[in-house]
C-alpha cells in the first residue's frame, strides 16, 4: 500500500501548480506592401493600371476570331489569381454580354453571405460598369464588368488557390479587390 501512496503523492505535489490560463483572443495579422501601380500596355485593345506585387501576366489567350482575349494577373504571394476577359461588343451581343456577367455573380449567391454591387462610371473614358464585393465562402471575393457600349467588354474575376474560408483569406481578398477597383478605374481602351 504504500509503494501505491508514494507515487500517486509525488505526482499530487508535482501537478499542483499555477492554474492555466487560457490564451487571449488574437487576430491575424498580415501586412502587405503598399501598392505601387504601373500602366500595363499589353497587346490587347485596352491599357490598364497593375500592382508591382503582381508578379506576371500570364496566359494571354486570342480567340481565332481575335474579338476575344484572356488574361491572368498572378499574384503568387497572396496565393490568389485575377481572371479578365475580353470580348469585342458586336450590334448583337452586348445584352448577353451583361447578363452572363451578371449571371456568373449571382451563382455565388449560394455561398455568399452577401453580394454588394457598385456601379462605375467614368464618362471622359467612356467606361461604365459593376463592381461586386462577395462576402462569405464564395469562390470569388471580387468581380467586375465595364464596357463603353459599343466596342469594348472586360470582366474580372478573384479566385484564389484554396478552398474558400473567408476569415483566413480576408486580408488578401481586401487588399486584391483594391487593385481589383484599381484596374477598372485606370481602365482606358484603345
């Protein structure tokens, strides 16, 4: 009996101690470099402003009709992508233009805990549109669209490399959709 008592003694001394203290509530915090924006004069018929911190613009993609062009903006470090394309508006297509557009927003709306949707207008560059801010664990933070309404069509989409967790990827989604706006506000076509 008293080989059993010495040890379950010890270990009653030993494990009194201070009493835990649960960790205090924290929020992450990442810091991103202020944005430094340069115009990108690519082979499109259009010009915009880019984020040094994206590292490239990749995979600019003509269809063979040459009305139609796609481009991705990398941004490895945030582990997320802008998705833009091109369509040349025709007599014919401008209203189906903005309804997919518009369309592939409202598909977030299962995911999403919210949609908010300004609108741009800037008349001396004849650029009009949308922008939609995507709350919640949609796939897609940011979209957009802009037209001049007789030649030219951009939308953009966010996606980022990962399973959507809003609270994780909040700080990245705010600091693209800046550059997001950004784009559209240089936006100048050609």
């Amino acid at each position: 009996m008293k080989k059993i008592l010495i040890p379950i003694c010890v270990l009653f001394i030993l494990g009194c101690g201070d009493d835990p203290l649960p960790k205090p509530k924290a929020f992450l915090r990442l810091d991103y470099p202020n944005p430094i924006y340069k115009s990108v004069d690519i082979p499109v018929p259009f010009s915009f402003d880019k984020n040094e911190l994206a590292k490239s613009i990749t995979k600019i993609k003509n269809s063979e009709n040459g009305n139609s062009f796609s481009i991705d903006i990398e941004y490895p470090s945030l582990k997320g992508t802008v998705y833009l394309t091109y369509k040349k508006v025709t007599k014919d297509n401008l209203r189906d233009l903005l309804r997919d557009a518009q369309n592939l927003t409202q598909k977030h709306t299962q995911k999403a805990d919210q949609i908010q949707s300004n609108v741009f207008m800037n008349p001396e560059k004849q650029v009009y549109g949308m922008f939609y801010e995507v709350g919640g664990n949609a796939a897609s933070q940011s979209q957009f669209y802009a037209t001049d309404s007789i030649n030219h069509f951009l939308s953009g989409s966010l996606y980022f490399y990962t399973k959507p967790n809003y609270d994780s990827i909040y700080p990245a989604a705010i600091y693209l959709r800046n550059d997001i706006k950004r784009v559209v506000e240089s936006l100048d076509w050609k």
